[in-house]
C-alpha cells in the first residue's frame, strides 16, 4: 500500500433543516458574505428566501453575484474578485450546483491577486490565499463541496482548466437532499455519469494491494446504478436523491484515492469537448466512459474489467475473462444511455471530427495521458472516432 495522506476540513451538514446552522457558521469569519449562484434556479426552488433570512438574522452584511454560468467563464471569477475587493468581503457563500461552486473557490483565490483571474488557471501566479468558502449544494454530481478543485473556461481561447489548490476547499458544506428533487431528469442523469466515472477513473487501476477501497467503489458505483433511476422515476424520492447526494461527495473527496492516485484519463478528454462545445460534462463522460474501457481493454488489463464486472454488475464468474469484461462495457453503456436515457454518440449531440486533433493534442498536453492505459494524441483521435 502506498503512503498518503488522509486530510478533508470541510464540515458537512448533511440532510434537511441545516439552515439555521448557516449564520453561525458564516459569522465565523467576519460580517460581510457574497453569495454566489447561477442563473436562478434557487430563486425558484425558495432556497434564495431562505437564505437570505439567515443571513438577516444572523446581522450579516449580504452582497450577491448571480448568473454564473453552467461550465463557469473566468469573466465571473474576474467579476467576483472586483466585488470582493471593493467591498472588503469577509466570506464566499456559493449556492447551486459544480460551476458555481467551482467559480466562487476561483473568486476567493482571485481576490489575492491584481491581475486577470486567467493567470491562476494558467499556473502563473502561485495560490497560496483564498477567502473561506461555504457552500450549499443544489445539484449532485461533481464533488466540488467536499474537494479543492474547481474547473474553469475561457470561451476566448476555448480552454477550460481545471486544477486542485488546497486553500480552494470549502470550510463548509450543507447538503440537504430535498433541495436536488427539482433538478431535471438531464441534469440528474449526467450528474450520476458524472459521480460514476470520478470513481472508474480512480478504480481502474492496476494496483492490487488496496482491497478495502476497492470494494468502498464498488458499493458506491452500485448505489450510483440502484439509485440514479430511481431519482430519475420519482424526483422527490428522498432516500435516492440523499444517497446519491453522498455518494458525489465521496466518490471525488479524496477518500478512494488512498495514495494509488494516477492521472485521470476520462475527464481531460472532456474538459477539451465542453471548452469547444459547452456541452453538459456529465454527457461529455457518458458518450467517452464505455468507448475509453473498449479501448484500454486488454489481456493485460482484463482482470480489472472481469473484477469490476462481476463486483458491480453481479456477471456470472464463471464465464471467461474476457467475455465478462466485454460484458460489463455492454451494461455500463445499457445504464448511461438507456436506463439514464443520455445521448450515446457525438453526432447526436453535434459534434464531428473537425477538432479532434486539436482536442487530443490538448488534453495530453502535447505528450501522453498516463492513465490506466497510457494513452497519446493519436490514442485519444481514436477514442473520438469511436464516439461518433
Ligand atoms: O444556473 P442555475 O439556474 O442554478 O441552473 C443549474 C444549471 O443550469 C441547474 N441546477 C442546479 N441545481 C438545480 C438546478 N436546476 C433545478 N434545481 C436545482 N436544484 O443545473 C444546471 C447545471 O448546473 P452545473 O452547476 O453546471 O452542474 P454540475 O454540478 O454538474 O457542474 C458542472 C461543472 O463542474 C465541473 C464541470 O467541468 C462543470 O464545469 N467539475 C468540477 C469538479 C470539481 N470541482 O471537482 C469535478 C468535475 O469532474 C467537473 O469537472
Ligand atoms: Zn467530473
């Protein structure tokens, strides 16, 4: 077993009528909070009223940034900052789902620097302040709540980049489930590809020494494909939406990578999709995670599959390896793109061959993805093509 170190300081109140505990927290780090949302779904689920009662009580001073967009542009993290620098804000309340929460960790970062907020994705400028962020989560999927990551586009230069700095980490984190049943079947079904490729990308590996964490993915991807139609049947189904909930919040805290981390292979090919096409990442994962299994499967790497086949799925273990791990690419495309009803291919969703090269080039950055499988520009061409 490698070494690691197991360090996640974000407090989570979990589950319903966590509110009132928000004044009390946000008090902690001073008077005068910005609270960060999207384009108003909170208004309409009556979480807005909600909070902003809190925060009265509570006698804080409240200033608001809204129309943060789905796959967040750095002109809001830039907006942000301004805000926090002329204001002297004290605290960052982010209030929906991944891309506000992700752009609110970039404003609290930005807010520490005079220049172009891109200059902190471009690796530029070191990131060693950050205003504390607390955040109330909407939308289930990315783990963005309990992590320090936060992923960032600039439609200029059709980048998006994503990076992980640990003074990003939210200090608190209220998930209430019942503020996620308004999320609409789309958005509920890419947020569960989502949460189910953060763990394939950590789960398909070829390590054999950590057994316990493998079996914590296993029961979280089974609750991911127990759960997800469920939610998707009956919006309002609180024990769905709460595990689902949970199981976004652990499948990318930290906890599953147990030292035997590597690169990730899935969600650099993504990222490059969404800078050029704004697609839904979630979607962008769906079409890529059974083509990018088809791919690294090998008799190298067919034990992971046939593990991963009979663990999660229940396929009989008594076929042959391979047969299983073929099997298991059939029923993970089953659940991604019948059960949760996504888009299967690129072309459904208007994407063709014109930049697949450019694309690959980027999300290896020139040189070799090294993931469960090592995979180069040409590797990553290939998987486009088969997403077609
Ligand atoms: O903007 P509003 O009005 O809030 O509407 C949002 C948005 O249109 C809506 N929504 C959210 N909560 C809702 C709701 N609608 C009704 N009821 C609710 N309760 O859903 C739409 C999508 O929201 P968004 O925040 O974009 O989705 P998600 O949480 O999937 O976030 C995606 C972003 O996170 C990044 C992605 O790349 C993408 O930019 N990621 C962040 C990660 C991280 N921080 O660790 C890791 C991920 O792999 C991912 O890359
Ligand atoms: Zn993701």
């Amino acid at each position: 077993m490698n070494n690691f170190v197991y360090d996640i300081p974000t407090r989570v109140y979990f589950g319903e009528n966590q509110l009132g505990n928000l004044g009390a927290e946000l008090s902690k780090y001073g008077k005068k909070v910005l609270m960060t949302y999207g384009g108003g779904s909170i208004k309409k689920i009556g979480l807005y009223d909600k909070i902003v009662e809190e925060i009265q009580k509570a006698g804080l001073e409240l200033f608001e940034l809204s129309g943060i967009d789905p796959n967040p542009r750095v002109a809001s993290v830039n907006a942000g900052a301004d805000i926090c620098k002329k204001e002297d804000i004290d605290v960052l309340l982010a209030v929906g789902g991944g891309s506000v929460l992700d752009c609110t960790k970039y404003i609290g970062a930005a807010t520490y620097y005079d220049g172009d907020a891109w200059d902190i994705l471009l690796q530029k400028v070191p990131v060693d302040n950050c205003l504390p962020v607390i955040t109330v989560l909407t939308l289930a999927a990315t783990g963005s709540e309990m992590d320090a990551g936060g992923v960032i586009s600039n439609p200029e230069t059709k980048d998006k980049i994503g990076l992980v700095f640990p003074v990003m980490q939210p200090k608190v984190s209220f998930l209430d489930p019942t503020t996620t049943y308004t999320v609409n079947k789309f958005h509920t079904a890419c947020g569960a590809a989502d949460m189910l490729n953060h763990i394939l990308e950590v789960y398909f590996n070829m390590d054999q020494d950590l057994y316990m964490l493998d079996c914590v993915m296993e029961g979280l991807m089974k609750t991911i494909i127990k759960y997800a139609p469920v939610a998707l049947e009956e919006p309002d189904n609180y024990e769905a939406r709460a595990n689902l909930m949970w199981t976004s919040t652990w499948a990318i805290n930290g906890f599953v990578n147990g030292g035997k981390r590597q690169a990730w292979s899935c969600h650099p090919m993504e990222h490059e999709l969404s800078a050029i096409y704004d697609i839904t990442h979630g979607l962008g994962l769906a079409i890529l995670t059974p083509r990018w299994m088809e791919y690294t499967l090998n008799e190298t790497t067919v034990s992971k599959f046939y593990q991963f086949g009979t663990n999660v799925f229940g396929i009989d273990k008594n076929l042959a390896p391979m047969e299983v791990a073929k099997k298991s690419i059939e029923m993970i495309s089953d659940f991604l793109f019948s059960t949760l009803g996504l888009q299967s291919t690129f072309t459904e969703i208007g994407i063709d061959e014109t930049n697949f090269e450019i694309m690959a080039k980027k999300a290896c950055m020139d040189s070799v993805l090294p993931g469960f499988k090592p995979l180069n520009q040409q590797d990553i061409v290939n998987i486009f093509k088969m997403c077609l």
